[in-house]
C-alpha cells in the first residue's frame, strides 16, 4: 500500500464494479480509507480492499437523489470523522429514443448522474472547507459534447449536466482549496462492454485502472489551483474537454461564423 492519501478518507461511488471498483482499489493501494458505495458489489470490493491491507467500508444503496449523496458523505463523516476526496462514479445507460422518452427514463438519469453528484458535492463542501481543502472528481462523458449514437439523448442530458456543475462548483470550490473536476472516460466496463463489442483489443487497451489512474492523479498529486477541468480518457492517452467562444463578430456574419 502507497502513503499518497494515508490518513485521508474517499467515498467512492458506484464502487461494485467496472471503473468504480478501479478508483476505489487504487485510492486505497494509495493509502485512503475508502468508503465504496453502490447498489450491489461494494461490500465485495471493500473485503477486497481489506484482504490486501487496506483500509474500507461499504455503503450498499442506490443513489439517485440529492438527499441520497447527502446521506453518503454524512455516513463517512459519522464513520470516519471526515472526507477527504469524493469520486461521482455512479451511472446507468438506457438507450431510448427522444420520441420515446417518459418522466422515469429522465429522472433515472438525472438522478443517478446529476442529483447524486449535487447531493455529495453539497454536503462534502462545509466538511472539506473546516479541514482546509479536498477534491472532488466527477464522471462525465464524451456523449456530453458529441453524442455517437442515437437514442442516447437522457445520457447525454444528464452527463451534460454534470460538466456545468462541475464548472460551476470549482468555481465554488476554488477559495477555500477545494477543487473540482471530471474525468470523461472510454473504457471497457460493464456497462459499455455492447458499445465496445467491435473495438479490436478494447478489454485490454481501454481497461479501467487506466482512468483510475488519472482520478488518483486528480485526488493526490495535481495541485489545488488545478479545477473545474475534464480530463478524456482513452486507455493510455489523455486530453482536455474544453467548451470555447469564437470570436464575436457583427449579426450579418452569421453565416460565416456558423459555416
């Protein structure tokens, strides 16, 4: 086990498997005790954790509400005492298409993606700003900025909605050292194991302790100043999401703008 995070405390959510369970494994080989939170699976990858010499803890719940990540940071906080880093994994993908989408697919999305990430992030806040600082790193998504595929307008929305909140909290965060980002992954998961089915090598190159990699980055070694950025990951490479204005010109340009 590492020393980067020792006597520090991360929650991690969606922990049971695929990237969450890749965050959870690497904050603690870096010395964090982790708290893994998910629907099903965690208590799994928290003995997992333990049977290595780490230390872990499992929250074994569905999110998909403000109040849910509010009550996530509060158990770390009853359990441990207080919250270092806080990993907004958890995420579903049901495909639908616009004409076909209801309230409950909306709100499943949204709520799992966003509400929780709001909830966690709210209530980590006063927690990190007593003890002088903390990261936060969110998921979002490259259907965020270029939807691939139909019928994945709920995903979309709702990752879209964790990219302006991730802005919005950073800016937030930023006095009082706590900083805010996203890593925005490609990986072969669970979940994107059908999307991914026809990329030669996928499970190999595009594996999870790939992007785990970069969020442990993110919680131990980048430095405060660095927030409200998302980080593309794709296996061994890296980039920058980045939303930019052209430059203004008179209204008759549109077309040339818009070319």
């Amino acid at each position: 086990m590492g020393e980067g995070l020792a006597g520090q405390v991360a929650v991690v959510t969606g922990a049971g498997r695929g990237l969450g369970r890749a965050h959870a494994l690497a904050l603690a080989d870096a010395g964090a005790a982790v708290l893994a939170c998910d629907v099903a699976g965690a208590a799994e990858v928290a003995a997992e954790i333990e049977r290595a010499g780490g230390t872990a803890a499992a929250f074994e719940r569905s999110l998909g509400s403000v109040a849910d990540g509010r009550a996530l940071v509060a158990h770390a906080v009853e359990e441990r005492g207080r919250v270092d880093v806080v990993v907004n994994n958890a995420g579903i993908s049901v495909r639908g298409n616009i004409e076909d989408l209801d309230d409950d697919a909306i709100d499943d999305h949204l709520g799992v993606h966003l509400l929780a990430t709001i909830g966690t992030t709210a209530a980590a806040f006063p927690v990190m700003r007593a003890q002088g600082g903390g990261r936060i790193i969110n998921t979002v998504s490259g259907h965020a900025f270029d939807p691939k595929a139909p019928g994945s307008a709920a995903y979309a929305t709702a990752k879209g909605g964790v990219f302006g909140f991730t802005r919005a909290a950073a800016l937030e965060g930023a006095p009082h050292g706590i900083a805010v980002n996203a890593v925005a992954p490609l990986a072969y998961t669970p979940m994107s194991e059908a999307y991914l089915a026809n990329v030669e090598g996928a499970a190999e190159r595009l594996a999870p302790e790939h992007v785990a990699a970069v969020v442990l980055w993110l919680a131990a070694e980048a430095p405060p100043s660095l927030t409200g950025r998302v980080v593309r990951v794709e296996g061994e490479l890296v980039g920058e999401y980045r939303v930019e204005l052209t430059e203004l010109v008179p209204r008759s340009h549109i077309e040339e703008v818009l070319a």
